[in-house]
C-alpha cells in the first residue's frame, strides 16, 4: 500500500490533484496552503551553483593502504598496510555551469573525501597536475576570461587567449588542456592529482613535503575532438551516466594511489620552488611511491543531497597531514570553506555526506540551519562544565618562515616554459600534431596582437611548438 502523502509540517493531505478555488472557474483561494507550499518549495529547489566546478558527479567507495608509511606521517589512516577508510570522490569539469555538457575540454576536478577516524580528509585536486595559474590574485581574473563575456553572454576564445598572452605561467596547463588528455573518455579513465604541495608530518615532529597522485586502474582513455563535440549535442551526462551504470553493475573503477616525498630541508635546495603550483616534481627526481588503492563502490542515493551538497576544504586535514607555503593552497585554505558557508551555509559541515564519522566538539552555537543537538551550557571556553579542550599532542611541528613581506613578481627568475616543452617533447608525433591543430583551431580568426605574443610562449615551449601552431594558422613567426 502507498504511503500517505503529507505536507512538510507532517499533515496528510486530502487532495494533490486539483487547486482550492471560488467556484469552478476560479480564482485561487489564499488558504490553500498545500498549493503555496508546493509553489514556494519548488521555487527554492536550487542553491546557488558553484562559480567553478557546477557540473560534477560523485560516488562513495574505500581507500586501502598498500604500504607502510608510517614514518612520514602520523594520521591514523595511513597507520597500518590493510587499513580501510571511507571515502567520497566528487569529478566535476570546471568552467561549465550546472547544465553543461560534459564531454568539454576542461580540467575535470577530482575532489576526495576521507571519514577519517580523526576528522575529515578533504583532498580537492584535479586530472592535471598542476594549474594555470601560482599566484591567487589572479584567479578570478583567470577563470572571468575562460567564462561567458559579461556582454555578449557567450564564451570567446579570444578572451582566453588575450589572458594567456600576458600569463606565460599557464604555459605548462595550456598544453595538458590541449593534449589529447584535455577531453577524458568520462571520469573512469583519467588520472587525479592533489597537484599542491602538501606536507605530512610524523610523531617525532620531523616534516616532508608530498604530492599525490592517482593512477587510474582502467587506463587512459580520451575522447576525440569529433566524438567529445557529437556528444556534447547527443549525451551532454555522458561522464555521469557512465560512473553511475558502471558502479551499478558492480564494474568498480580503482585508482593506484601513490606519492612523491620530499625531506623539509631540501626544498630550500631544490632546482625551483617545489611550492609553485604550474610544476610539477620530475619524477627521476622525486620517484612515485605507491601507498595504496582508492576504489569506487557505491552510487549515491540522491543526487542533490549527496554530490551538489557535497562540500570540500582543503583546510580539513588530520593530524599528520598539512598544508605547505602553495600560495594557491594557501588561498583554497580560506576560499574553499568560504565558497560552502555562501553557497550551503555555515552549518554545511553537518550535512550527512559531509559529517565527520569521528566526534565533532565545537563552541560554535547556532547558526542557518542546525540541526543537531546544538550543544548544552558549554558555550565558552575555558568552562567548569567539563566541556571539550585543547589536546597539545597533535601540535603541528613548527615551520621556520624566512623573507620580507611584499608583493613579488610572479615571473622574476620563474622558467614558465622549460616543463611545457618537456611535455610537448614526451608527446609521439600524432600527438603532437592534434595538440597544435587544435591550438590553432581556437586562435583562428583572432587578430595578430593577442596570437603572436603567444606564439612566442610556445617557441619558447619548444621551437617546434610554436612553428607548428604558426604553419597552421599561415602565419611566420
Ligand atoms: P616522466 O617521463 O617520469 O613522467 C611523465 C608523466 O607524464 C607520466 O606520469 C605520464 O602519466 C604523464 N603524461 C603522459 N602524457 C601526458 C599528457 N598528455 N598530459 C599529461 N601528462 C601526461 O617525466 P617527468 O616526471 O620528468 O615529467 C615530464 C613531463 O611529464 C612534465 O613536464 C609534465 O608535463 C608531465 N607529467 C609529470 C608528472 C610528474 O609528477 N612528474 C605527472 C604528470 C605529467 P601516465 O603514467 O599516467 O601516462
């Protein structure tokens, strides 16, 4: 037997098929108050969607360790090889709203969640790992001139070409973006990144400053120009619904999870900042290390109440684990849990998807939307109530700072290009040459002023780079 239908404050209701009116022909009676729920509900359905990364799609699963490594960090879940820990993975792409389709070429966001036993792990990277841009003062500069002109209402590639003119920084971003990678055969078969510098510390105090990455079990697949463009008109879900049916017949997608170490004392040393978010740390340097396996499992039940109210911040880390001098990071530290309060508000923390599994004892009170118990006489602190305190034994080791305070320039003495021709020359000769084509195919058009001070980024990417996309555009150099 069917349930009965109720109002939100509980109450059944007689009848959902027909308005309350004066008379057959109407008008609508005020006190009809099932009918104004109704309405006013459906008016609020939607939140204020995320400025970047709307689209998204996410599922839970476990993360197992694979090998010890306790001797770089304390946090419990890396504590012993076997060990399990929940999680929740969102992917989403980035600059397209709510409604768009996914088979773009954009970075795809690859945001992981742990239910730690000692709090919330967030580890909000991406498929790429690094960025567009080092410095946080010009990334809502970045990201204006990848979205909608403010007067037109429609994207231009001539605003992200006349931005990257002046931004060789992006260099090393721009050619994974353009690369066959750029357009992801969904989220199965795809690689993530925690891309930042973080850092892990162990119960002796000693710290290490790490990378994270994420080597997709199912392989790399990309989708061609021609087929990512067909879909975008025939099967815009096409990356949600392929995670979604591919969990549902029990086909779990794995990521091998591995990471690169770095002792505290040799970053000072090292050939460049190993803090600049547009690098990466080559790999003969600083080699893979697998530390265990991430795997997807179960689907949510709901949509909005599980991925869309999925909130991430990078500040949510356990004991053990840190954050680094990554100016983007530093910044993600407060943009992140900044962007939730606006768009959930500040009780977001307390959502189910979002709830630690371990006790949360806070003085926050109040507040849109608690819904817990709210706390007891406590309020304050220090109090002789016996509330929660302070526990110095997870005190973070301290970090020597050094330097003046100032506003320095981003590109003195900052190779932006060497690691972009690194890449361009790791590329086979087909790969390269659908890199420059499609280059080329979105600066066509464009007047000389903004192509040629980026053809001189790519030259100095690598002479080839630049004259391949320069023979393509018909134009020299
Ligand atoms: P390596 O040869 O040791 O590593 C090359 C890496 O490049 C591999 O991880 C490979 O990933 C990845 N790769 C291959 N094709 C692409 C592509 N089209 N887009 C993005 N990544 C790709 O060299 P280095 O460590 O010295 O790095 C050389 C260049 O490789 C870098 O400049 C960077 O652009 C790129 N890279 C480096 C990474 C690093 O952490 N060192 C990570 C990812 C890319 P896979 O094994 O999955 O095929």
């Amino acid at each position: 037997m069917s349930k009965t239908l109720t109002t939100a404050g509980g109450h059944p209701v007689a009848e959902n098929q027909h308005s309350l009116t004066a008379g057959e022909r109407g008008p609508i009676l005020i006190q009809d108050t099932h009918l104004i729920e109704k309405l006013a509900h459906f008016n609020r359905e939607r939140i204020p969607e995320r400025v970047v990364h709307a689209r998204g799609a996410g599922a839970y699963g476990t993360f197992t360790v694979t090998s010890d490594i306790s001797k770089w960090t304390r946090a419990e879940l890396f504590s012993r090889v076997g060990k399990k820990t929940p999680i929740f993975l969102r992917f989403s792409t980035v600059a397209g709203e709510k409604g768009s389709a996914e088979t773009e070429r954009d970075p795809r966001g690859f945001a992981l969640k742990f239910y730690t036993e000692e709090g919330i792990w967030d580890l909000v990277g991406n498929n790429t790992p690094v960025f567009f841009e080092r410095d946080p003062s010009k990334f809502p500069d970045f990201i204006h001139s990848q979205k909608r002109d403010p007067v037109t209402g429609y994207k231009n590639p001539k605003r992200m070409w006349d931005y990257w003119a002046r931004s060789p920084e992006a260099m090393h971003q721009i050619t994974i973006l353009f690369s066959d990678r750029g357009i992801p055969d969904g989220y199965r078969f795809m690689n993530g990144y925690g891309s930042h510098t973080f850092s892990f510390w162990n119960r002796k105090g000693e710290r290490f400053w790490v990378k994270f990455h994420f080597k997709s079990k199912q392989g790399i697949k990309n989708l061609t120009v021609a087929r990512a463009t067909e879909l975008a008109g025939s099967d815009p879900d096409y990356a949600t619904r392929d995670l979604f049916q591919a969990i549902e017949r029990g086909d779990f997608p794995k990521w091998k999870v591995c990471i690169q170490v770095m002792p505290e004392a040799e970053a000072s040393q090292y050939q460049f900042n190993p803090f600049d978010l547009t690098k990466v740390w080559p790999h003969k340097d600083y080699p893979l290390q697998e530390i265990g396996e991430l795997e997807l499992n179960r689907n949510p039940k709901n949509y909005f109440a599980e991925v869309e109210q999925a909130a991430f911040s990078p500040a949510n880390m356990p004991p053990g684990i840190g954050a680094s001098p990554d100016k983007m990071l530093q910044a993600r530290l407060f943009a992140y849990p900044d962007a939730q309060r606006y768009r959930l508000g500040v009780n977001y923390q307390l959502l189910p998807v979002n709830r630690s599994l371990s006790p949360v004892n806070v003085y926050h009170r109040d507040g849109s939307m608690r819904f817990d118990e709210n706390g007891t006489h406590d309020n304050y602190e220090p109090n002789g109530f016996g509330g929660p305190v302070q526990d110095s034994s997870v005190c973070e080791p301290p970090l020597a700072l050094s330097g003046s305070a100032n506003r320095y320039d981003q590109h003195k003495g900052n190779d932006d290009y060497t690691q972009a021709g690194n890449l361009y020359r790791m590329l086979s000769p087909e790969e390269r040459d659908r890199l420059t084509t499609t280059i080329a195919g979105t600066m066509k058009g464009l007047e000389k002023g903004i192509v040629q001070p980026n053809l001189e980024h790519f030259v100095k990417c690598d002479p080839e780079y630049g004259a391949k996309i320069a023979e393509k555009l018909n134009m020299s150099l």
